[in-house]
C-alpha cells in the first residue's frame, strides 16, 4: 500500500508540474545575441564530437586492419623453429 501512494503522489507532482514547464528564451528563439552564441556553442561541441569519434573509428580500422596482416619473415622462422603452430 506504501508504494501506491508513493506513486500516486508522484503522479500528482508530475501533473501538476506539465503545465507549469517552459522553456527559456533562448530555447524558444529569442532575439539577441544569446540566442546566436547559443548555437554557435551547439555547432562547435557537435563539431568536436564528430571529431573524437571520427578519431576513435580510425584508430579502431587501423587495429584491426593490423591484426590481418601476415608475420615478418624473423617471426615466422622463430615459430617455425620453435614448433608453434597456431592456424
């Protein structure tokens, strides 16, 4: 019984806090210079993010790209001579 009417007085708080929510005016497209640096700050983080993952992705396709490649030579005739075979 106590969680139900922990959830019905959360349900009620959610209510009543729907029609009291709005947004800033910067959200809302206000004038001014706020509204332009605003953006401007939105672009240039979704700027640096694109970076650090485009970074990530390389560095990730370069790993792999190096576990396909063959053995030197001096490695493959140490295995060889060691009597490691592993396919």
């Amino acid at each position: 019984m106590k969680t139900f009417t922990q959830t019905c007085a959360v349900l009620a708080m959610w209510v009543g806090f729907v029609h009291s929510a709005s947004a800033c005016t910067v959200c809302m497209g206000g004038d001014g210079t706020v509204g332009e640096a605003a953006n401007g700050a939105i672009f240039v983080m979704l700027g640096v993010l694109a970076t650090v993952l485009g970074f990530i992705s390389v560095v990730g396709f370069l790993i792999v790209r190096k576990g396909q490649m063959p053995l030197p030579p001096h490695a493959e005739l140490v295995r060889s001579l060691a009597g490691i075979n592993i396919d």
